[in-house]
C-alpha cells in the first residue's frame, strides 16, 4: 500500500511506515506542504496513493466529486505521536484494506471505526 500524509500527520510516521513495508510520502516532503486539499486528492489519485488526514474536507470533497479514488483514511484523535499513528495504522488495516483497495472513506476515532464506500 501507498501512503501520501497530509500536513498535519507527523512527518517521521514516513519513515515508520517504510521501515514496516509499506510506501509512503509526506506531503511537507514533496513540496506539497502548502498546497489545497484538492490538489493533494489529484496527485494521491494520479500517483494510486492512500490518504491518511486528520482533515475533514477529505471526506467532503470526495463525496462530492463522486470519485471513487483516492481512498482517505481520517484519524479523528487528536495529539497522537508518530509511533501511536504506526500502532493505530497497523491494528487498523486488517480491518479496512478490502474498502480501501476498492475505494472508501475511513474515519477513525479511539472506539470506532466508519467506513463509507466510494462514490457516496
């Protein structure tokens, strides 16, 4: 899996997730630390990454459009380290990478996990 952070994850959680397997970049990384929501959805999509936010405007934006791509995973719990984001990712995903690899909204909060199949 492909992983693009947006601003507000911490931007160590890319090199936590690479040493996990995984592919990953931090928008902060790759220029992109100013740029809007929907072109960082464009270049996810275009590239066949996986958002992780804790951004609502992710969710909005992609229901509206009716895409079907990228998938977004939103953390809604505030103040986590980079290790406690790597812990939640990984007890997570087994959980939701069937939705993601066919396209969903996830939201994540400290006792639930949603998930809302794309388009909405």
């Amino acid at each position: 899996m492909k992983f693009l952070l947006d601003q507000g994850i911490p931007r160590s959680l890319k090199e936590l997730l690479i040493s996990e397997g995984y592919e990953a970049e931090h928008v902060g990384i790759i220029g992109m630390g100013q740029a809007n929501d929907l072109d960082i959805i464009e270049f996810a999509k275009k590239e066949g990454y996986i958002c992780i936010t804790l951004d609502a405007d992710f969710h909005m934006i992609l229901a509206l459009s009716k895409d079907i791509y990228p998938s977004v995973i939103r953390i809604r719990i505030e103040n986590l380290k980079a290790n406690d984001h790597l812990k939640l990712i990984k007890t997570t995903l087994p959980h939701i990478t069937e939705s993601l690899i066919s396209g969903a909204l996830v939201s994540i909060r400290e006792d639930s996990i949603g998930i809302r199949k794309l388009p909405i």
